[in-house]
C-alpha cells in the first residue's frame, strides 16, 4: 500500500492540485480512463453517469479513498431537456467544489447505421449524445470557465476526419465535434480554450470482435491497442500550462492510425 501511495504522490503536478474537472461519460471505458488520469495528476474530478450508477459510485469511493474529497459522481440524463440539464450538471459540480477549470466532453455512443436501415431515431440518438450535448454543457460551463481561465477537452476520432462506412452518423457526428471545437475556439478566446483529442479504438468492449480487433490493431503503425491512459495525459497536456498558446486544435492519440485509416 506505501508503494501505491508514494506512486500517487509522485503522479501529481503542482499546477493541477486543487483545479476541478468535469468529465462526461466517466463511469466506464475511456471517460473513465480520463478521469482517473486527471486525479492521478492531482484534479479534482466530477465523475458524470446516466446508467452506469454502481460504476460511476464505486470509482468515485476509489478515488476519494487515494485523495479525501477530491471526487463526486454525479447523475444527467444528456438525452433530454439537454440546455437545463446541462445547467444541472455544471452547477451541481460548481456547489461541490466551488468553481469549474476543465469541462471534458467525451460522452458518446457509437453503432453502425449503413444508409439503407438507418432511421431516423438512430440518427437523432447519435446527433443528440455525440454534438447537442457537447455543445450545451460548453454553454453551461462557459462562465464558470471564463472566471478560472479554464478549458474545454472535447473528445472526438479520427473518424471524424476519415469516413468508415458503415458507421456513417458517428462520423458525421465527430466531424461535427470538431467543427464545434473550432467554432467555439473562436467565440470563447481569450478566456477560455477549446481542443479535441481524436483517438481511434481504445479499450475494446468485452464483447468486441476479436477479428475486427486484431485487424485494427495490424493497421496501426505503433502496433498496438490504447489502454485509456494515453487519451488521458493528452487530455492532461491540453490543460496544462504547456498548451497554453493552443486553442482549436485536435491531437491524436492514436498510434498512428490516423495517417493510416
């Protein structure tokens, strides 16, 4: 346990100690991976769920026992009454820790729609999670971020900048995520910063096809699959003091399967 402890001392950066991040979807997978990579660097972190309630809990236990109130897991349904809910979000995590320095959107859904099934509840599910949602909580956020000279980190893909039919609306989507990135980059300087990350695959679900996998993973040059955490430290670095002159950009993460899609 001393080694484990020493380990977290040794992980945190001085200016992140006491700034306050939210993160959406962060109760599993790669939202989850953020977050634990900002708290590991010493963020405060709000952990936000939809269903995940038993996950989004027990990871907030966790990293509340390494580091004593420095983790919340708070509940939104982004699918609905998105602007208000969004407001929710934000001022709930502002009661708790009193101010907002991060806002990650990296909530998202993401299934095949080839055009000939495609309906349109497919459509408006991925538009509304994936682009309605991400936008409203950078207007909720907006203010408390232009108090703290804060950020916003939105997660987006590589295809969002390559198509792979057939998931044709998640890539319109991500275009769309970067689009925002860009137009909200301009609208929100000099207070307020806004970037992406564009990973490709990272953390293959359970059930994920071990075919499909494997043929993802020989297609990137570095030659292996993410485990979450590179996504974090960049999500780290764009928040960072170091990024300081950047503003509408995207970094990939994705071990070169960008260039190679």
């Amino acid at each position: 346990m001393a080694d484990q402890g020493n380990q977290q001392i040794e992980n945190i950066i001085p200016w992140a100690v006491g700034r306050v991040a939210l993160v959406t979807g962060a109760a599993v997978r790669v939202g989850k991976a953020i977050a634990a990579t900002l708290h590991r660097r010493g963020f405060k972190v709000a952990i936000h769920y939809n269903a995940s309630k038993s996950e989004a809990e027990a990871f907030s236990t966790e990293l509340n026992s390494k580091r004593e109130d420095t983790a919340i897991a708070i509940k939104a349904d982004l699918s609905t009454n998105i602007a208000e809910t969004s407001r929710r979000l934000v001022g709930a995590v502002v009661d708790k820790f009193g101010k907002l320095d991060l806002l990650v959107n990296s909530s998202a859904i993401y299934f095949a729609t080839p055009i000939a099934e495609t309906t349109e509840k497919q459509w408006d599910d991925l538009m509304t999670l994936n682009t309605k949602a991400p936008y409203f909580l950078i207007q909720a956020a907006a203010p408390y971020l232009k108090k703290s000279r804060g950020s916003v980190v939105n997660v987006a893909d590589i295809l969002g900048e390559r198509p792979n039919p057939p998931f044709n609306v998640y890539c319109i989507t991500k275009a769309t995520m970067l689009m925002i990135t860009k137009s909200l980059a301009l609208e929100l300087a000099p207070e307020v910063r806004v970037n992406s990350v564009l990973p490709g695959a990272s953390i293959f679900p359970e059930d994920y096809d071990e075919n499909l996998k494997k043929n993802w993973i020989a297609k990137t040059p570095l030659g292996l699959a993410k485990k979450g955490h590179e996504i974090g430290d960049t999500v780290v670095f764009l928040a960072s003091p170091s990024a300081s002159f950047m503003t509408g950009e995207g970094i990939s993460p994705s071990g070169g399967r960008r260039i190679a899609l």
